[in-house]
C-alpha cells in the first residue's frame, strides 16, 4: 500500500520496482516478478530497506539537527533570532517540498534541511525559553512521550490511518500548511488573525490551530510508521530509507514546535 503522507509520497512510492526486468515488473519481497502470466522465479537482491536503516538514519539527521539547533541557540545575538526563525521557517518549508517531490531521494536535500531547520528551531527555542523559562525542555519530552505513545498505539493497538481517513488528513495537511504560510504573509502586512498566537492571551483560534496541529501530526505520525513498515516489507531499495527518515524528521519537528505553542499557552 502506498502512504498517503505528502512527504513519503510525492512521485515516489516505497514500492520496490526492478529495472533490469523485461517490462520494468514490480517485485515482491523475496524478489519475485508480481506480472500477471509470469512463473516466479527467485533472483539475487541486495541493497534492501530495512528498519534498523531507517532508525539509524533518523539518528543521523537528528543530531545533525540538534547541533544546528545548538550552533544558532550559541551563536545568534538576540537581534538575528526572529529574522533567522522566520527565514529558517520560509526556507525550511520550500525545502520539504522539493526533497519530497523529487523521484529519487536526494540525500544532500535530506541533510539540507535537517541543518536549516536545526539553524530555525534553535532560534524559536531560544525565543521561547528567553519568554517561558524551562519550556523547551518540557516540550522536548512531550514530543518524545508523544512519538512513542503513537508508536504503541500502532505496534500494540493497530492503529492506522489508510483509505479515505488518510485522504483527509492529507488534504488537512495541505490546507493547515497553506493557512499557516498566508497567517505568516498577513503579519508581514501588519495583520495578525491570531492563528500562530502564543501564551496565556492567545485566542481561541489559535487553541483551535494548535490542537488540529497535534492531532493532525500525531496521524501523519501513523502513516510514516505505516509507510516504513510497508517499504519494508514489498523490499524498497535501501536509499528509501532516507525517505523514511526525513518524514520521521519532518513530523517530529511539526509536533514539537506545536508542543511548544500548547506548553505556551499555560504560562504568562
């Protein structure tokens, strides 16, 4: 099956396709030919997709995030925090978008924007620690508690999002990202709707922007765990790991920095 998260999907699929077959005929796991009228017949594979890859490589781009975090959270004066966040922001956004559309996973992309978005998310947790005292910290590990909740939810309970259920929550992707960037245009002209409001005067909209933001990544969270474990298993070649492991990036940092709204809200 393939996922229908817009970042795992785009023109690629993490359904394995063999060139060097006549006919170009997709194949199983096992690296039997799937056409119809075609007796299997077993041939050599290397180079699979495998769980422990992409785990190893979220861990890669993870900390290859967190010390972009740590070179803007050290180094960038106070007066360089909010034009490199909202630039990061912008840039990071455009980036995503190109890494995910590409037929080919672009590797280079990949690191690109985990270093952008550290450079981003350094700058928005020091803005955010220097108004909330010990925020970040507590929205670090709500976004791990969260990742894993959602984990066990999927491993031990089943929990899926597949069939007209993950058409929604894609197209609600596609329109909170969209609302998300024309509430970032309208501040530039000056007007502020209240969608990405933080602290104990946001409004209702914003409680409402914030709450759809969670439940909204939390089910992209279930459809890259879906899509992972089925490249897997119909034998992606192993660069889709990288693949897997950006999604995994991408909504991870979506539901932290949604953490770090929420946590806002509680506090003056």
């Amino acid at each position: 099956m393939q996922s229908s998260n817009p970042v795992l999907t785009g023109r690629n699929s993490f359904t394995y396709f063999n060139p060097n077959q006549q006919g170009g005929y997709a194949t199983d796991a096992y690296g039997y030919q799937t056409a119809n009228g075609y007796t299997p017949q077993p041939q050599q594979v290397t180079g699979r997709m495998t769980i422990d890859d992409v785990i190893t490589k979220t861990a890669i781009l993870m900390l290859t995030l967190v010390a972009a975090a740590g070179v803007s959270w050290i180094l960038l004066p106070a007066t360089m925090l909010y034009p490199v966040a909202i630039a990061g922001s912008l840039v990071a956004f455009v980036t995503v978008f190109i890494v995910s559309m590409r037929h080919k996973v672009s590797v280079p992309g990949v690191f690109a924007y985990a270093i952008i978005e550290g450079l981003m998310l350094g700058a928005w947790s020091k803005i955010f620690e220097s108004l909330y005292p010990g925020l970040v910290l507590q929205a670090v590990i709500g976004t791990f508690i969260a990742a894993f909740v959602v984990l066990g939810a999927y491993q031990f309970l089943g929990a899926r999002v597949r069939g007209r259920i993950a058409k929604i929550v894609t197209v609600s992707i596609i329109a909170y990202a969209v609302m998300s960037l024309i509430n970032l245009m309208l501040i530039f002209a000056g007007v502020n709707l209240g969608w990405a409001a933080i602290g104990a005067s946001a409004g209702p909209l914003s409680w409402i922007s914030a709450g759809l933001g969670v439940v909204l990544a939390a089910a992209s969270l279930l459809m890259d765990f879906d899509a992972i474990e089925q490249g897997v298993r119909t034998g992606a070649p192993d660069s889709e790991s990288w693949r897997g492991a950006f999604g995994l990036l991408v909504t991870m940092v979506w539901l932290y920095t949604t953490l770090l709204r929420i946590l806002s809200f509680f506090r003056n």
